[in-house]
C-alpha cells in the first residue's frame, strides 16, 4: 500500500535538530491514535544478517578523518571515502555540488552524495543520512568548547554507517530485494544557529542545508521514490526512537510497517511504538521535513529523542565511545527486513 501522502502546508511547531525553541503553535493532527492501528501480519520474508561490527567500523572511518566540517580537507576526503565506498557497494554514484550561506554569512561548498542500486528497478525506496559534523559543541556546559566541531560518530556517521553496511549486506546475499535503493547522504544538516547565538537568525530554515537544496533541485528532474526513510542518531547507547510527529503527518503507514517490523524483530527496547514526547507536541526539523514538503517524498525519521536530545548531543561527548553495535544492530536489521518484505505489487 502506497504511503498516505499528506502534504501539509502549514508551517509546524518544530525542534531544529539542536535547538529547542518551537516558533509556532503546535499542529494539531490526527495521529493521536497512531499505535492502535492494526497488527502487520504479513510474513516476514527471510532477510540477511546485518553485521554490527562491520557497521561500527564505517563509523570508525569517518570519524577518523575528523569533524566533516564543509571547506576543510576531512569534509573532502570523507567525500571521496564515500563516494568510493558507495561505488564498491555496487552502487552507481553522483555528487551534487551545491553553495549554500549559514546563519553567520559565511558560504559552504556542499556536497550531497547520491547512490543508486538496481537501477531498472521502478519501485524504489530511499535511504538518507546526513554525513557533515557539527562545526560547534553548543551544548556543552564548558563555554570555552563551544566552538569546537563535534566528531559526530552518533549525530551523522552512524546514519551514513547503517546505510552502508545495508548495502553491504545485500552485495553479498545470494536473495536481493526486488525493490530498487537510492540513497542521499546530505551535506549541511547540521549547521544551524548555535543555541547561545544572540545576533543572527535563530529560524530552523537555517538547518537542513542539503536536503533543503536538494528538494527543490532534485539530481534527476523527475525523481521520486516510493517512500524514503532517514536515520539520524541512530548508534548510541540506550537509543529510543520513536513515532516522530512530522513522520507521521506525512507517512503514517511507513511509521507504522517500520515499527511493527522492529517488534517483530525484538528491538521493541529500541523502537518505542508510541508517539515521541516532545516539547509542544511537535516534530523534530530534519532534513525528511524538506523532502515531504518541498520534494514531495513521504519519508520518516528514525531519530533519538525522547523528551530532548540525548546527553551527548552537540557535545564532545557525542565520538566513537557513545556509539553501541546494538544500537547499529536493531537499527540495520529492521531496515534490511523492511527492504526484504517490499513486494512490486
Ligand atoms: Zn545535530
């Protein structure tokens, strides 16, 4: 069944992926009974062994090339680890190049970094991560680190990380899916105004760079995807991830097949098959926002956040420490599930 598509229009409360500061009312909708849907009881078609070890190690190796601040030398040598990694993967690949201008003026050359696998394949689903660092640890208590870049082993790599042993896992099972996978590492997530920012421009537009651009400028004019899933935090230790509001305004049913497929699994630790608490009621700003409203993609977000961010959020706690193979394991398993179970029907 096609992902319900509710496009909204309106601007909604949101928490910018650092900030907390929801601008506008919060939206009422009509997900409040999004857990008592019906049970999936369709089978679960055998998927491969999603290896957490191998997953860690992508998280490894690109924390190893330092924060991957846009302009700097481990933002250009991670590029091309990706765009080499993507390409070993059996993937075909393309680099949108684009500039964008953050909160403080200063103009970043960023770079989305597209993979396509079983391209003939029309029925297609989407996998997004972002793959920049954050350039400061705005929510460290010592204000001397404040403008220190995070590694972004949890916020970023382990996303990025997931994804690539997905791909991983499928190059080397005997069984694929049937369905086609395109995936979007966005650059410039994670760029937006720092929370003890007093001058410039606290809206949440200043986040989300990359998908921002790439939602109006899509890398093939006519691209769609059939629906898309994004992960963003989704390696540390204790993570919960729950029903995300904008998810569920724009791809309830994908919200729903994910989670359920989670409990199916065992990872009901992990997925919380409930509504997120947040401050407000509202969704987490991400880049899945731009791609429901501006590239009209219904597509989720699997996100840490319970009540507020983690600890280690835009801090220098965020690094390889916080980051768990469990966490990569409930994470990856119920997403290669999820692929395995798509039918062309
Ligand atoms: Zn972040």
């Amino acid at each position: 069944m096609l992902a319900k598509r509710i496009i909204c229009f309106f601007i909604l409360v949101s928490l910018a992926c650092s900030c907390n500061n929801p601008e506008n009312p919060p939206k009422q909708d009509n997900t409040e009974n999004s857990t008592t849907s019906p049970q999936n009881t369709k089978p679960l078609i055998k998927a491969p062994e999603f290896n957490a070890d191998s997953a860690f190690a992508f998280v490894e190796r690109q924390v190893s090339f330092g924060p991957r601040i846009p302009n700097s030398e481990a933002h250009r040598k991670c590029a091309d680890y990706l765009v080499q990694t993507l390409q070993r993967l059996g993937a075909s690949t393309q680099i949108q190049e684009f500039q964008a201008t953050s909160f403080d003026k200063k103009t970043w050359n960023g770079k989305n970094i597209i993979g396509s696998i079983n391209p003939q394949a029309t029925k297609r689903i989407l996998l997004a991560a972002h793959w920049d660092s954050r350039r400061f640890s705005d929510k460290e208590k010592d204000t001397t680190l404040h403008k220190k870049p995070i590694d972004g082993a949890d916020d970023g790599a382990s996303g990025v990380a997931v994804i690539l042993e997905i791909l991983r896992t499928i190059q080397n099972a005997p069984e694929k899916p049937q369905v086609g996978i395109d995936v979007i590492f966005f650059d410039l997530e994670d760029d937006g105004t720092p929370e003890n920012y007093k001058e410039e421009d606290h809206s949440n537009a200043t986040w989300c760079l990359g998908s921002q651009y790439w939602s109006k400028n899509k890398h093939q004019p006519n691209y769609s995807a059939y629906f898309g899933i994004l992960l963003d935090m989704v390696g540390a230790k204790g993570a919960k991830f729950y029903h995300e509001p904008f998810s569920l305004q724009y791809a309830e049913s994908i919200v729903q097949e994910v989670w359920q497929t989670a409990q199916r699994l065992g990872f009901a630790n992990y997925f919380i098959n409930q509504r997120m608490p947040s401050q407000g009621g509202g969704g987490i700003m991400d880049d899945h926002f731009y791609v429901n409203r501006d590239g009209k993609i219904p597509m989720i977000d699997i996100i840490n956040y319970e009540n507020s961010f983690p600890a280690h959020h835009h801090t220098q706690a965020d690094n390889l420490q916080i980051i768990d193979k469990n966490t990569l394991k409930a994470v990856g398993q119920t997403l290669l599930q999820v692929l395995y179970n798509q039918t062309l029907q």
